[in-house]
C-alpha cells in the first residue's frame, strides 16, 4: 500500500475521532442545560422537599406512598445516571497522548508524526529522526493506535447515551410520580 493510501486512511480516522469528540461536547452541552432547566424548577424542587420533608422525615401518620417513594427512587437514579453520563463524555474528550498505550511490539512506538514523542525530541534529533525514519511504519502504527483510541471514545461515548436516556427516563417517571402524589396528597 503507498503513502498515500495509508494517509488517506489515518485522516479518515482522526475525522472519526473528531466526529466523536463533537458528539461527546454536544451531549455535554444538552445535559448541561437540561439539567439548568429541569432541577431548579419550582414544582420538581418544591413537591421533592415535600416528598422527603412530609412523607419520609416526619411522617408520624403512619401513611405510606408508593408514588413519594418512587418519585424519590428516580430522582437518586437520575442523579445517579446523570453522573455517570458527565463521566462516560467526559471520558471521550480526555486526551490520551501515551503512545505507549498498546504493548504490541511490531509498532513504531517513537513516532515522528505524533506530537507527543515529537516535543520531547531537540529541532535537531527530530529532522535526524525523520531522515532514518520508516514512513510507512510510522503510518501504520499511528493509524492502529488512533483507530485503538477511536473506539475506545465511541464506547465511552455509547454508555454516556445510554445513562443519558436512564437518566431522562428516570426524570420522566419522577416527574409522572411527583405529579400522582401531588394529585392524591395535600402538600
């Protein structure tokens, strides 16, 4: 296969790369303002107070409610889905430069197209470098260890989306329990 090809191929990989990355910023962006619109609101706000003040701390009544404990049970799930999905897109968007992240030894681990290995190297030792260097090996293995990284973010990028529906769908079912006991109860 000539240069080309093979460079063909490694920019493809980084468009991938970066198509995941914008995925992961825009999921951010989305539970960033969900979140800023859906919690401070006055009736999720005000009715989960109620909830747990009424129902749970001093409820001397001896009245049990199904629908308070489920909207409290999906409130701490969507918390919780909510995190792990921060954690998952956060996750895409960290850099990982560790070229020596794959222990395969048919890879070029010092890599003259990569910008990490390149700025630990002098002007001098990088143009010494590039001049004995393999270029096809040197393309080869950074087009692995990029597709390697790529799929590492696509995965971490699908289980974000996954707690994020948990997430909303949890929110959902809060909402539809909050508004069952808000109906049922005199707050």
């Amino acid at each position: 296969m000539d240069e080309n090809e093979l460079q063909n191929r490694m920019d493809r990989i980084i468009e991938w790369v970066k198509t995941c990355d914008t995925k992961a910023s825009i999921m951010l962006t989305v539970l960033s303002l969900s979140v800023g619109i859906f919690f401070p609101s006055d009736f999720v706000l005000s009715s989960l107070l109620k909830v747990i003040t009424k129902t749970f701390v001093v409820s001397n009544k001896g009245c049990f409610s199904f629908s308070a404990l489920f909207a409290l049970l999906s409130a701490m799930l969507s918390v919780l889905a909510l995190v792990m999905a921060l954690k998952c897109y956060v996750m895409v968007l960290m850099a990982k430069t560790d070229e020596n992240q794959t222990k395969d030894s048919n890879l070029m681990l010092h890599s003259y197209i990569h910008f990490n290995h390149i700025s630990k190297l002098t002007y001098e030792e990088f143009i010494r470098g590039l001049e004995l260097s393999d270029v096809k090996k040197d393309v080869t293995s950074q087009i692995y260890i990029n597709a390697k990284r790529c799929a590492e973010k696509f995965s971490d990028y699908n289980v974000g989306v996954k707690w994020t529906a948990v997430s909303f769908l949890s929110a959902i079912f809060m909402i539809f329990c909050l508004l069952i006991y808000v109906s049922y109860n005199t707050l």
